[in-house]
C-alpha cells in the first residue's frame, strides 16, 4: 500500500530572493484577468452583449430573452455560466497535458511565456466586441480562461522547487498576496476611470468602458509577465534531464500523462485530497466568477459599487493571505483551511440575505470575504504541493488546476441551471453551499500527514 511506504527525502533546489519575486511578480501580472475581468467586468458585460443579441432593450432592470448559439436555446442570463462551465471541460484535456509536458521540458519558461501571451492576447481582443457580438466574445473567453489555466499550470509547478516543506506556505502566500495588490491596483485605476467618464442614463458609454477595462487587463497581464521571464530560472526535473537527446517533448508528455493515469492509484490519499479541493474551490470559484452578475442583475447595484467592494476585496485579501499564512504556521495548513471553509459558508449564507439597491451590506460582505479568499486559496496550494510524489509538479498542478484560478465548472453549471428554471439569482446562490459542506467534510476526512508521507515527502512540523 502507498501508505507504507518510507519517504524519500527530496531536498529542493536551492533558490535565491531574487527568484522568489520573479515568481510572485507573475501572481502581480495575472491577478488583473482575474480581478478585472472575472470577478468584476466580463459577466455583466457579456450578459448585456447577450441580451442585445436576444433582442432586449439596453439598460433593461430586466430580460428574459434567449439567444441560439450552435441552435441550442440558451437564457440570456445563463450563457455566461455557461460558458464557463464549457471553458473547464476543455480544460480537462488540455491543463494535465500541458503539466506533462512541463515536467520533460528543459524550458519551462517557454512554455509559461506562449501561454500568458496567448492568454493576454485573446483579453485585448475584447476590444472587437462591439454590438451583438456575444459569440466572438465566448469564444475569446474560451481562449483566454484555458490559456490562463495553463500558464498556471507551469507556474504552479515552480513552487515546491523554491522552498522545501516549512517554507511553502509563506512562499506560496506571499505570491497570492502580491497577486491581489497587483490586481487591485489595475482594478483601482479602472475605478478611476468608470467614475469619471461614465454618464447617467447613457449605458453605452458603461458597457464601452467595461471593454476597455476588460481590455486593460490583457495589456497588463503581457507586460508583467515579462519581469518573472527574467528572473525566473530553469530548475529541470529528472524527467526532463532524462530526456536530452532524444524524444519529442510533446509525445513524450502524453506518454507520460498516460503512464501518470494508469499509477494515479498508487496515491490514494493525494486523489482524495485533490476531490476535496475540487468540491470546496468550485464553490470558492463560482462565488468569486458571478459575484459581479448576482450584484448587477440581482442586488441591482451600479458597477462603481460593485467595483469599490471587489477593490475593498483585493486589498483585504492582501493582508489576508498574509494573516492565515502566519496562522497555518502556528496551526498548521490542513486545520486551517478548515476554518476558511466554515467563514466561507457563512458568506453563502450572508449573501443570501443582502437586500437589493444596499451598496453598504454588500461592501461590508466583500470584506469579509476578501478576509478569508486569498488564505484559503494560498494554503490549498502549498498544501497540495506537499502530497505530489517528486518530479511530477507539473502533472499534478495540470489535475489541480482544473478547478483553480477561473476554472470552476460544476458551480457554474448549477448556478446556471437553477437560474433557468427559477429565474432567480438568489436561488441559484444557495445551491452553492453544498460545495462547501461536502468539501468540507472531505478535506476533514484526509489523514494529510499520512498522504505526504505516502506521496513520499517529509511533512512540515505542523499540520
């Protein structure tokens, strides 16, 4: 059994200071999709686009028009949960490939480069979708969400290579806490922007700047990925040290992926870890991916409100992230994360109850998650890190990340469903808590000292 067996002591690379900030800085650069395009701009601007294109009247409190992409009858309000959920079925296929070849690749940073390029690329194409151009704007979507799954990907696969077991969840917090100060300063100036060049009773000129801004996000995501090119180095795997001289990266990625697939069994308790984060960080995701939509067409709250609460998000989550990456060093990770799951429940149920037209409530609800965000998702991370056998970053963080930064799909799909048969938004947010109860009692039944110990690694000092 994989339980018994003895752990290998795998000491990580060494690393400089230097390294470590290239790598949080390409937390600074992607944060801006994230934040300004997911969380804030993209589902109340492609629901309009949407419903232009279901014939509804712009500036409508309300509609229930459809549109007909590929001939299938689709509510307006749910094509954008929609397509999320599409977005993470292409995912499954193309993020463990891509982790694959990751661990037999002598240039990782290639690899991080072609994919936040793309990624950055199909963002600033939003600039094209004008009008009734709702299918343009799902497929760029398409292309920008898988591009940045990943980039994550290989990105992720950085982490157990800059510190060893006590250090990674400092590391790995800091890097979503410069990641949420990177997006909140992008999303701040973005406030700027829709403040002093949006004019009541014109929701043209707001459905223009929330392309642009959506576009800002593109541009800057390109940029600042330009820095952690630089500074990051190559740490090769043994899986790509092997490979020099022969073979194709790509073949012998699937290959391999193939060969990870049939012995994935072996690790009984990482796939069990991997289904508890699953469950709970879909529904982390989903909250995070349609707040905007729910405070839009649901609270019915103007898009300086909702862009001052996500702002008041970021930079809560900053300190945060900071503030439970201390308390799992005392603590430990594992009984943390327990915690954030319990806080995150009481959002759900919060949310539930926040009246409509009542920006103060709903910023005061912001803070409370931007509180418990950024440590829940740091600590999920740095905790998985510790449960993937040596040499195998890459493949693991490709599984990971199918429900990781944007990339939920079964709250989403619930969301949406419950939206087309009840038409209500605040129903839709309920069926969201099932994720984190039953994600909960999965991550509670995990012995996560005994599942690193069987992925063959040394367990930190606390759990």
């Amino acid at each position: 059994m994989a339980e018994t067996v003895s752990p290998t002591l795998h000491e990580p690379p060494s690393s400089t200071r230097r390294e470590r900030r290239g790598w949080y800085l390409y937390d600074w650069a992607n944060s801006a999709f994230q934040t300004t395009v997911i969380t804030v701009f993209l589902g109340p601007f492609l629901t309009t686009v949407t419903e232009l294109a279901a014939g509804c009247e712009l500036g409508a409190d309300s509609c229930e028009g459809y549109v007909h992409p590929l001939g299938i009858r689709v509510a307006a309000g749910s094509y954008y949960p929609y397509l999320i959920s599409l977005s993470v079925f292409l995912t499954v296929f193309v993020l463990p490939v891509m982790g694959a070849i990751a661990d037999r690749s002598m240039h990782k940073k290639r690899l991080l480069a072609t994919a936040a390029f793309t990624g950055a690329a199909a963002t600033t194409a939003f600039a094209f979708v004008t009008g009734e151009r709702y299918l343009l704007g799902g497929a760029l979507f398409l292309i920008a969400n898988i591009s940045f799954g990943a980039a994550m990907v290989v990105y992720n696969s950085f982490l157990p290579q800059l510190g060893g077991p006590d250090e990674r969840d400092g590391i790995s917090s800091r890097g979503w806490a410069i990641g949420y100060l990177g997006g909140g300063l992008l999303l701040a100036l973005n406030l700027v922007a829709v403040t002093m060049l949006s004019e009541e009773g014109n929701p043209q000129r707001t459905l223009d700047l929330a392309r642009w801004s959506i576009v800002s996000a593109g541009v800057w995501w390109a940029a600042f990925t330009l820095v952690p090119l630089r500074w990051l180095r190559e740490h090769p795997a043994a899986a790509a040290a092997a490979r020099v001289g022969g073979g194709n990266v790509l073949t012998d990625g699937f290959r391999q992926l193939g060969h990870t697939l049939r012995n994935i069994k072996a690790y009984p308790l990482t796939l069990f870890f991997l289904l508890a984060f699953l469950v709970y960080n879909d529904g982390i995701q989903t909250v995070i991916t349609l707040a905007s939509q729910y405070g839009t067409k649901e609270l019915r709250l103007g898009q300086s409100t909702l862009i001052t609460t996500i702002l008041l998000v970021q930079f809560l989550a900053f300190g945060g992230a900071l503030a439970l990456g201390a308390l799992a060093g005392r603590i430990g990770a594992w009984k943390t994360l327990l915690i954030s799951l319990v806080l995150w429940t009481g959002v759900i149920i919060a949310a539930f109850r926040l009246p409509a037209e009542a920006p103060l409530p709903f910023m005061i609800l912001g803070g409370a998650i931007g509180l418990v965000l950024g440590g829940s998702q740091a600590l999920s991370r740095s905790l998985f890190s510790q449960l993937i056998p040596a040499g195998k970053e890459g493949e693991y963080y490709g599984f990971y990340e199918i429900s990781d930064k944007g990339t939920s799909w079964l709250g989403p799909l619930a969301f949406g469903l419950v939206f087309q048969l009840t038409a209500s938004y605040r129903v839709g947010l309920v069926s969201l808590l099932i994720f984190f109860v039953v994600g909960f009692a999965l991550l509670a039944a995990v012995p996560i000292r005994r599942a690193i110990v069987a992925a063959g690694n040394t367990p930190p000092r606390v759990l």
